[in-house]
C-alpha cells in the first residue's frame, strides 16, 4: 500500500513538472517531448510511472502520444482550460493579466445567472454555507480569518447553491484564478479585502428569493472587477510600450 502511494504521488510530481514546463513553453506546440529514456532519466522514474504521467497530461489535452511517432505537445487551443492544474501553471506565466481577464469573461456569464438560481433553489444546507461564508467574511474584516478563503468560500457557495451541476462543476477552477484576480482588484481598488457590505447585499437578495436583483447585484460586482482587470491590463500595455 505504502509503495503504491509513493508511486502514486510520483507520479503526481511528474505531472505538475512536466506540465508547468510545457504551460510556460519550455516544450513549444508542435515538437515532441524528449525521448522517454531520456525524460525517466531526467526524473529518475520508471518507464511505468512515466507513462502514468503522459497519459495524465494527454488527458488534459495537453499531450498527443501515438505509437512510432513519439509524444506531440498540442497547441494550448486543444488544452482543457477549466482543468485547475492547467489553469494554475498558466497563472505562473510573466504577463498572466490577459487570461485573468478572460477568466472575468467566463464569471460574468456564469456567476450572475448561479445567484439568480441560488435565489430561486436555495436549501437549508444552502443558506447556511453562505451564512457561514458572509460570517467569514466579516470575521477577515476585523483581522481574525482569511480575506481571500472567505471571499472565494461565499463565491463557490452560491456556485452549489444555484442547483446548477455543470455550475458546481466549475468551483476548482473558479477558486485557483479567484486566488490570482482577487489581490489584483483589490489592489487597483486600492483595498485590500473585499467589500463584505457588496456580498451581503447579494446573500439578502438570495435569501429573500429575489431572483432578478440577485443577478443583477452579482452581476455588478464582476463588472467592477473586470474594470479593474482592465485598468491592471492598460498599465501593463503601457509599461511595456515605455520600455520597447
């Protein structure tokens, strides 16, 4: 048992070294990893553990292995963008801004609508994770929790809340890039914890069971977010133009 969990934590490591180096371009799109002699010496692993390893990231879409012509690193296009460990090595790149951004895209098109139905589907269990959450959130507030755990704890909470599985789905991904955009808003909002005031105005619609005004603040407060996503990317723009 012990040995299989070595491996299998091996093989994890492989995986997280591997992909981070081809997220941040260490293997370019189109060209095949090195042979797999020379990757099991590089890793000090087993042709098994190896294999475990490729077959992991080729399900991610990030590795194309065919028999006779080795293993292809596929254009990030074909990469599975929701995966969370891809979405983290992504992040680690210099220059991350534009896919945060478009991270704040995809939470304007889902998050508003997951308050509206959290509005309309909310449980027991429901009301008191966001309960819970808003409370965490004010306990940062005076300095005696995480800021940044308890704002992505109320964000993934309505998540469950909407009732919505493909929604819920989506909560490691949400929580991985909310742990990037959070401190950048809140910098450029010159903050550095969120507005529990904003948050507790979307859980009253949503215990009040006001499906609309729910969507609507929820949507509000992303659009600031993305404002500020877009200030952040503006001064990135133009700090690179200077030094060219």
């Amino acid at each position: 048992m012990a040995s299989r969990m070595f491996s299998g934590n091996f093989t994890r490591h492989i995986v997280q070294s591997l992909g981070k180096a081809i997220a941040l371009g260490e293997y370019p799109h189109g060209q095949p990893l090195l042979a797999e002699a020379a990757l099991c010496e590089s890793f000090n692993a087993s042709r098994t553990v190896l294999r475990e390893a490729v077959k992991m990231l080729t399900a991610k879409g990030m590795l194309d292995a065919r028999p006779r012509r080795g293993t292809i690193v596929l254009p990030e296009s074909q990469w599975n963008l929701s995966d969370p460990d891809i979405l983290n090595w992504l992040l680690d790149r210099k220059g991350s801004l534009p896919i945060i951004s478009e991270f704040a895209d995809m939470r304007l098109a889902i998050e508003p609508a997951a308050a509206g139905l959290a509005a309309t589907n909310l449980t027991e269990d429901n009301r008191q994770t966001l309960l819970a959450a808003i409370e965490r959130m004010k306990a940062a507030a005076r300095g005696e929790d995480d800021h940044l755990d308890a704002d992505i704890a109320f964000h993934v909470g309505i998540l469950e809340a909407s009732g919505n599985r493909f929604f819920w789905n989506m909560r490691h991904t949400i929580e991985v890039a909310l742990r990037f955009s959070i401190r950048i808003t809140n910098r450029f909002k010159g903050v550095d914890r969120a507005s529990v005031a904003d948050h507790q105005e979307i859980l009253d619609y949503i215990l009040a069971g006001d499906h609309q005004s729910a969507e609507n603040q929820m949507r509000s407060l992303l659009l600031e977010a993305k404002t500020l996503l877009n200030k952040a990317l503006d001064e990135e723009k133009n700090r690179k133009t200077q030094q060219s």
